[in-house]
C-alpha cells in the first residue's frame, strides 16, 4: 500500500494498481472515500455522485465499526484500484 498526500486529504492505494482509500479531513468530521466502494459488500453507507465512489463520515463522537472497517480495507486491496492520478 502507498500513500499520497495532498493539501486536506490523503490517498491510499495499492502499487501499480491504482487508488482505493482517501480520508479528507474537515472541521466537523471525517469523510472516508472508498473509489471502489460500490464493489464492497456490504457498501460503505453513503452513495457518490461519482459512479462506484462510496463514503463514510465519522464525526468526533461517533462509534467506529473497527471489524467492518478492517473487512472493507481487506476487500478494497483486492479490487481494482482508481487511476485518478
């Protein structure tokens, strides 16, 4: 996996195969992208404008799903990532 920083946001991709994880960061919360996130099952909560783009927001208080992160990062890895650098 290697990463990519840029400005308020960070990339994660797999090398040679392209971007699947970006965490941008605002003042209330976290927005965790997942570039191939229509393809993760169950799918991330939140639906992108993009087509296949999944999200999910953490904010501060919120309770975080260690186990269902961990299985989306697992599948992620083994999907296809996005070329969008």
């Amino acid at each position: 996996m290697r990463p990519r920083g840029a400005m308020e946001f960070a990339l994660f991709g797999v090398d040679g195969d392209g971007w699947f994880l970006s965490f941008h960061c605002f003042n209330k919360y976290v927005k965790v992208t997942w570039l191939n996130g229509a393809e993760l099952d169950p799918p991330p909560p939140i639906a992108a404008a993009q087509e296949g783009v999944r999200y999910l927001h953490l904010t501060e208080n919120d309770p975080i799903d260690d186990d269902q992160i961990r299985l989306w990062l697992t599948q992620a890895v083994n999907l296809p990532g996005s070329p969008i650098f």
